[in-house]
C-alpha cells in the first residue's frame, strides 16, 4: 500500500498542471503581492508578508488539496482503473487511505515552497516556535478540502469534476480571504466566511503566525467540516464503488 | 454434483439489471487448468457473467464459486487475474511502473523481469502508459492481469482492439501462462478465437447456455457443415442419398448438401456420381455455422 501511495505521487509530480497550478502559482502570487504590499503592517501588528505568506500557502495547500483528490479519483472511476484495483487482494478501504496521504503529501510543496519564498525573498522571520506550530496545522488543516474534493471525484464523472473543484475551489478561495484581506470584506461576506472551513483554516494559520495561539473556534469549524465532508466523501465512495 | 474441485461453477446463476435479465439462470462449472471459451453474441451475458465471477457485481440469485469460496474471497487471497473491458492505465506512469505497482499487491506475484518478456514489452518497460499504441496498450493490461499470478484468468474480449500481429503474440502468451496449469476463461464474439485458443467451448445466447464442448462437438452438434458447387443444368437426384447429407438445397443453380461428415459426402460427389462439379466450396467448417444456428435456436 506504501508503494501504491508512492506511485500515486510520482504520477501526479508528472502532472503539468499540477505543478504550474498548484506548486508555481502560490509562489508567484505570492511575490508579486508581497513586493506591493509586504512593507505594510495589519491592524494586528502582522506584516503583509507575513499574512499574504499564510494566505498563498492556505491557497496554495486548498488547490492542491482539491486538484490531488477530485479529478483523479472521477478519471479513475470513470476510465475502470479502479476496477482494475478492485480486482487485485488490495483492500477497497487502502485505496482511499492511499489517496488521502496522496493528497496530503502533495501539499507540502506549495505549503514549503510558499514559506521558503517569504523566508529567502521577504526576509520573513518568525521565531522556531511559530514555525512549529504553523506548518503542521496548516498541513493538517487541509484534510476538510481533501475529503471534499474525494466527495466530488466519487459524485461526479472527470468532465463535472473538473469545473466542480475549480468553483470550490475559488469560491472557498475567495470566502475565505485568501485572495483579498477578510477586513476589506462587507457585513454578509463576513457572515459568510465565518461559516467556510478556509476562512478558519487561513485564520488558524494567521494566529499561529503572529503568536496569538490557536483560537478553539477556528479548530472547532475546521475539525467540524472535517467531519461532514469526510463522511459525505465516504457515502459517496462507497456508493460509487460498492458491488451490487 | 457440488464439488470443491472446480476452478469456477456457476449455481442457478441469474442476474437482472432493473427490467432487463442479463444473464438466465446459467448453471456450468469449469475444471482447473483448462482454457474455456465463453463464446456470444454481443449482449448475451458475457460481460455480466465475468462481472459476476469476479464479485464486481453480485448475482441476483443463483450461487458463483470460485475454488469452493465466494468470489470475493477469490479476489482478496490474489487466487484472480482479470483483462476487463475499458481498462485504463495511468497516463503519467511508465510501463514498468503500471506492471511493477499491481504485482506487489499481490502475495505471491510473479518477477518483474518475467512479466515483461511474458507480454512482450521489454522493450517498452521505459515508456509511459499515455504513449502507447492499442495493442501495446493491451498488452500492458494482460500483463497487469497476470502479474499476481492467478490461479484463473478472466479475459474479457482481450484481443478487440488488436491488429493481426498483436493478436497472433497476445494468443502466444495467453496459452504460455495457461501452460503452467492455469485456469483461464476468456469471452469472445469470435468462432475462430474459440475454435483455435480453447479447450472447450461455452456458447451462451440472451443469457442462457446454448451449448457446453469441445469446438469440434460443437460444430458436430449443430450439423453446420455443407458443401455447395455449380449444379447447371444437371439433374439433383440421387443428392440426398450421398452419404454424410441431412439436406439438399438447390437454388439459382448452386447445389448445398447439408452435411455431418464432408469427406465421405466429397467422396460419393466424385465417384459415386457422373456429375460435372465446379465451383466446389465447403461451409460451416468453423464454428460460425454452428454458433449461428445456437444462438438462434434459443431465442
């Protein structure tokens, strides 16, 4: 099963647009906001370098969350290599444990490239501590995304599942002010991002970053959607594969 | 009759898909280490029943064995290897990579190296899925369906998207890994496959057994043979005592005998009579014939 989970990510590292999506894209908005507005410093204290450094690797981590689950999981629904797998001693419950740490794997990059960039290029710098804090949560943080983007890649044929993740995508992008500061945000668009797991997602980063500890809320709404998503992802898996 | 010897039985086996009956209460069982042919038309069940063999769907009544357990069972322990239709490899992964990936799901696969040369795709082993040509394509999947080395092998319409020579390696191989002992069963549309790649032959027609031997008991049964030649003007009497006929037909001037036995009703054409014979061809001498008159005899 390592080596299954392990063909899986080389298959995707091969992936054209994977990596200009997923793992250059984060990195290049990055930059290109950081040079603009990074000197400038939040209500909170936080540089803009600091905030955007979260919120491209939020991004970064929700993309590549959902483009690693959802369409490979319709494509090989939909193209019997899941057949294929059901047919050998690998138990069905292996394969979404495998896609799971597949997709979890694979936001490392743009989580770390993300980091790296802010550290080597902003001059970003934060005590070990925070590091510590910040990147494991925001690597576990992405688990709501994935189990939604494998609900989608069980639900929906390769052709759907395309456009579906990408409007999820940019819709939990934007709600939750990864794109745009939820400050600027007005009243209902606040009410709105309060109840997206990416609002709280990127806010559990922005805390942990600027040393603020970890608000129970924001763990509560993620852990929550978590929750909901996974198990609606294995409904949907199980319906899409079970034998009748 | 229950025996935990066979290889594969099927029990009373029916199953509908809403409305529609796919396969009619089938009952046969296969011995181990033989190459069966389950030969149809399109739509008769083929695909169901290998479906069904490999626990990827479930019968609607009726019973499928598969050494004596359930086909589930079958599939956990590695005892199954299946070339389904619509198989598709990953695109980003190498050939080797594809084989290498599902031979270690399996407990007791066979080398890496013997996979290869098995399929004939040494040379391709570097090569990623997405580039390959049909055939090569195919033999990937044969590959990949052989490489937990299964005690069965279940192919469905392995050689439909092949050119002549692909198909000509593809049976080689296949009867290489069936030597070893194996039982395989492969779905055809195709009286030649069937003819020439199998021990025996089981025909099956709107989901229900239509005929249960060997290619030669077959074509025997079903009388499908005949031989045809200018008649002209010439008298037909005296045909339908040649030895061999069942039936003579007579039409635009062409003579048919319906024949079970085609050298002795060739031999009395020539020297039991003083007929003038042009035109000489025989019939039916594949199991076409025979096939077509099964399938039509239980609609």
């Amino acid at each position: 099963m390592i080596h299954f989970a392990r063909a899986d990510i080389v298959r995707m590292l091969r992936n054209r647009r994977y990596l200009v999506f997923v793992v250059a894209f984060p990195v290049a908005l990055y930059l290109i906001n950081a040079n603009i507005y990074g000197d400038e410093t939040a209500g909170s204290g936080l540089g803009y370098n600091v905030i955007l450094m979260v919120s491209m690797a939020a991004y970064g981590a929700l993309a590549s969350s959902m483009m690693s689950s959802a369409v490979p999981l319709a494509t090989e629904r939909q193209s019997g290599w899941l057949r294929q797998l059901q047919i050998t001693p690998l138990p069905s419950w292996a394969v979404i444990v495998a896609k799971i740490s597949t997709a979890l794997a694979l936001v490392l990059p743009s989580l770390l490239l993300v980091s790296v960039a802010a550290v080597v290029q902003q001059g970003v710098s934060l005590p070990p501590g925070r590091w510590v804090a910040l990147l494991p949560a925001m690597w576990l943080g992405t688990v709501p995304f994935i189990a939604l983007g494998l609900a989608l890649g069980s639900a929906l044929s390769a052709d759907a599942a395309q456009p579906a993740s990408m409007v999820c995508m940019f819709a939990l992008a934007i709600a939750g002010g990864l794109w745009f500061p939820p400050e600027i945000f007005g009243a209902t668009m606040k009410t709105v991002a309060e109840l997206t797991p990416s609002f709280h997602y990127a806010s559990l980063g922005w805390s942990l970053a600027g040393g603020h500890g970890v608000d129970a809320m924001d763990v509560l709404v993620v852990a929550g959607w978590a929750v909901v998503l996974g198990g609606a992802a294995a409904y949907l898996y199980r319906r899409a594969t079970v034998r009748g | 009759m229950r025996s935990t010897s066979n290889a594969v039985e099927f029990d009373h086996v029916s199953k509908h898909y809403g409305a529609v009956l796919a396969v009619d209460d089938l009952s046969l069982s296969i011995e181990p280490g033989t190459t069966v042919a389950l030969l149809g038309p399109n739509g008769a069940g083929k695909s169901t029943s290998i479906n069904l063999l490999l626990g990827l769907l479930l019968p609607s009544s009726g019973a499928v064995r598969v050494h004596g357990g359930t086909p589930a069972e079958a599939v956990r322990a590695g005892q199954m290897g299946a070339m389904l239709q619509n198989g598709a490899l990953i695109p980003e992964l190498t050939v080797k990579e594809l084989i290498d990936l599902v031979r270690r799901l399996y407990p007791d696969p066979l080398a890496l190296d013997e996979l290869l040369s098995l399929a004939d795709l040494t040379e391709l082993a570097g090569r990623r899925a997405g580039r390959l040509s049909g055939g090569q394509a195919q033999r990937v999947r044969f590959a990949l369906a052989v490489a937990g080395a299964p005690r069965i092998l279940l192919l469905d319409e392995p050689t439909a998207a092949m050119d002549v020579e692909s198909r000509l390696r593809f049976w080689a191989s296949m009867h290489d890994y069936a030597a070893g002992g194996r039982t395989v069963l492969f779905a055809t549309h195709q009286m030649e496959e069937a003819d020439e790649h199998s021990d025996r032959v089981i025909v099956i027609a709107r989901g229900r057994l239509a005929a249960d031997g060997t290619a030669a008991q077959i074509k025997a049964d079903a009388g499908g043979q005949a031989v045809s030649f200018v008649l002209g003007e010439q008298p037909a009497a005296g045909l339908d005592r040649l030895p061999g006929v069942t039936a003579v037909e007579v039409a635009g001037g062409t003579a048919t005998l319906h024949t079970s036995d085609p050298d002795a009703t060739l031999d009395g054409l020539y020297r039991g009579t003083a007929l003038d014979v042009r035109g000489l061809t025989l019939t039916g001498a594949d199991l076409e014939a025979a096939f077509l008159q099964l399938t039509r005899e239980s609609r």
